[in-house]
C-alpha cells in the first residue's frame, strides 16, 4: 500500500526556492553535462539505528555524499536468514487460513488499541483477498496464511517507526512484498512491455550515470508492481535498487508500513503537510531540506534509479468510468530537471506507464488529510510499459517543452497497455 501523497512534491519547489539560485543554470544548454565519473564506489556501511551504532554494509547502498552527515540514512538490520516458523494448515483450505489470520488480527487489536480502526480496515481487505484467492486460485492456501501472518509481523515490527529521509528497504521484506502482490495479477493476461531498455538501464548504472523515471500513478501498491516488473525481466538488481519518493501518507498510514519499509524512499512532506499542524511547520521545513540535500547527493553520486509521479497523485475515474493520466506538475519536473544538471552527472529521463487500477482501486475523492477507512482488492491484469530516454525521443526538444514532452510520451505508453 505504497503511493505517494496528493502534491506531495509541491514541496520541492517551496523548499527549493530558499535554497537554489537557477536563473544562472537554466542558462545552460539542454543537453546534459556528460561528466560520467566512471570511478567505481566502494560499498560504505551505515550506521543503523535498530542496532546501536553497529556498521552495516550493502552491496547495494543508498549513501550520502562524501563529507555528508549519514544520520538522516537508515539501513535495517540484515536478515540472520532464520525462517519464521508458521503454522502448518491441518485440511489446507482458505477457511482455515482465514481463520487463523482472522484470530491473529483479534489479538493484534487488543494489543494496538489506538490502531483498532485501522485493523478492521485491514480485516475489510482480508476479506476481499480471500474471496480472490479462493476464487482464482493463484497461490494455495498455505502461501495464503504465510503472505498475511508476515504482514501482522511487520505490522508489528514497524507499527511506531520513524521514516527517516531516505529510508533503505527491509531486505527480510522485498521477497515477500513482491509475492503478496503478484497473486493478485492475472499474469497471463497482463502487457509488459519496454522490457527491451531494461539492459540499457543497466548498462547505464554501471557507467555511473543516474536514471529519474517519470510515470503515472493509479494505485497504493504500484512500487510493488514497478518492483515485480523488474524482478520478472531480469531486472532484480533493478528491483531493489529503485528510489521511490514517498510522501507523508505511506508513512503515516500504519495499514501502508509493511509494504512502505519494503522499499527504498526518499521522504517529502507536501506543503499542505508543512501547514498543518502549525506548530510542526519548522521542523517538517527542516525535514524537506534534508530530503532535498539528500536528493543531491544521490544525484551528485550517480548510479542512482529515482521513481516519481510529477502529477503528485493517483490518477482517478472520471465521470464516464475513464481512467486518464493526470496533468505533469512543470514546476515539479522542472526540479528534478535543474537538481540533475547541477549534478554534473549523466542523467537519463525515461517514461513510464502503469495501468494497474483495478488491483487496489483508490477511492473516488480525494481527501489528502484522510487515511482511507476502506480498502478493497481484485484479481485483475495490469499493465506496465517501460519507455526510453526522453531526450532520445524528442533529440531537438527546447527545454520549455520537458513537461509537455513527458506527458504526451508517457500517455502515448499509456495507450499500449490499456
């Protein structure tokens, strides 16, 4: 349940504004600056705030900047590799898991009385699961119990967490998140496509240049399917190496945690975020600069793969039951257009179309002070189209064009899948 918040990255430009000074870049020719920095990065421990101090290294890290304070950088414990011992079902049928899961969330309310809410929203979701399972019969019964009991442990586990500026996935949870969400695609009906650029994205990362995927967005768990595309197409590296940015809801949102720690985000509070409650204002200002300088920094580095959606939402039906992709946000791509000149580091950008809506419908309204009281899934195709470089696309394109560019790009990436 992954997605970032409504205009969450309104916040960009409003932070940004007292930080940068870009008339004098936005002087700069178009085209990038194509100092590629082929010095290989060694791996760097960071220090973890789940174990006192401790270095953890990863062959796979989100780092800071030389020089830079790392404190705002969390990496969770490593898995010791030690299996959670669950119940083995005695007739295998979903009646049995149900249960079990269903006596699992009772004891989790009496536990988490100020998450009772939350919980029934979640037995609400439950409910619609098993009814897909059942009917499709996409993982047996057994799989069915072990997707959600590890769902109640992270729910657990992360239940009082702090996000940090940029968080680094729970490695113990990346396996399991892709699972949980992959049984609820009717694969043999899905288009995957794109998948041809997948070798270029990687050739790129190893050059050490940095990717930002532009894409839009229809549902809370479209990193976990962005994740399962890569993962399935050779791209696992890909998978788990992908920044997404998040905004203040899949933090806030307890029901969002499990799958929000599954992933590698970078941290924004949206403006309207910033504003309430007042007394907060200056510390979440300071919150988004750091996200910013982080931003930076992964930038500065290269090797870095960005996921964001520059409408700021979900996209929803209109009144006719029609999906379509929401406005591009300019001043949002704009943004990232001036962070990644500055950078001096090769930077591609590239489209991306999800057509993944009915999955987990997003309710009809908008409401970004809410967490939604209800959930609800289906067993549904999706769509995912990879597209290439926009600056490829459109070689001659005027710098005034990127935004307009990218949505009529990534609409065109649309209409391949839908």
């Amino acid at each position: 349940m992954l997605h970032p918040s409504n205009a969450l990255l309104t916040a960009l430009l409003f932070v940004t504004t007292r930080m940068t000074n870009v008339e004098s870049v936005k002087k700069k020719p178009l085209p990038y600056v194509k100092n590629y920095n082929l010095c290989d990065r060694s791996v760097r421990g960071i220090p973890s705030r789940h174990t006192k101090g401790t270095i953890r290294a990863s062959t796979n890290p989100i780092t800071t900047a030389p020089n830079e304070d790392k404190s705002d950088v969390y990496t969770p414990p490593i898995s010791s590799g030690n299996k959670v011992n669950y119940p083995t079902l005695e007739n295998n049928t979903y009646e049995e898991a149900l249960k079990i899961i269903g006596d699992k969330l009772e004891t989790l309310k009496g536990e988490n009385r100020d998450n009772v809410e939350h919980i029934n929203t979640f037995s609400g979701f439950l409910k619609n699961y098993f009814d897909e399972m059942k009917r499709h019969k996409t993982c047996p019964p057994q799989i069915f119990l072990e997707n959600f009991l590890q769902y109640i442990e992270s729910f657990k586990k992360y239940r009082y967490y702090t996000f940090p500026n940029v968080h680094r996935y729970d490695e113990a949870l990346h396996e399991w998140s892709l699972q949980f969400w992959s049984q609820l695609i009717d694969k043999e009906n899905s288009k995957f496509r794109g998948t041809e650029h997948i070798d270029k994205m990687k050739k790129w990362v190893e050059q050490g240049h940095n990717i930002i995927i532009f894409s839009n967005h229809h549902i809370e768990a479209d990193a976990n399917i962005i994740k399962y595309f890569f993962d399935i197409h050779n791209g696992s590296n890909i998978s788990r190496k992908i920044i997404f940015i998040g905004g203040h809801k899949i933090r806030a949102d307890p029901l969002s945690r499990p799958f929000s720690v599954s992933a590698n985000l970078l941290c924004i509070y949206s403006k309207k975020y910033i504003e309430n409650p007042p007394h907060l204002r200056e510390e979440k200002i300071l919150f988004n600069h750091k996200s910013l300088n982080a931003l930076k920094n992964l930038l500065t580095e290269g090797r870095n793969i960005i996921w964001l959606a520059p409408s700021g939402g979900r996209d929803r039906k209109d009144p006719h039951g029609n999906i379509k992709i929401s406005p591009f946000d300019p001043k949002i791509i704009q943004t990232f257009y001036i962070f990644a000149k500055r950078a001096k580091i090769k930077t591609h950008f590239l489209g991306l179309a999800l057509n993944t809506y009915n999955i987990c419908p997003p309710p009809n309204t908008v409401d970004v002070d809410e967490i939604e009281k209800q959930r609800s899934c289906a067993y549904s195709p999706v769509g995912v189209n990879l597209g290439e470089d926009i600056f490829d696309v459109y070689p001659t394109m005027d710098e005034k064009e990127l935004t307009e560019r990218l949505y009529t790009y990534v609409s065109r990436l649309y209409g391949e899948i839908c």
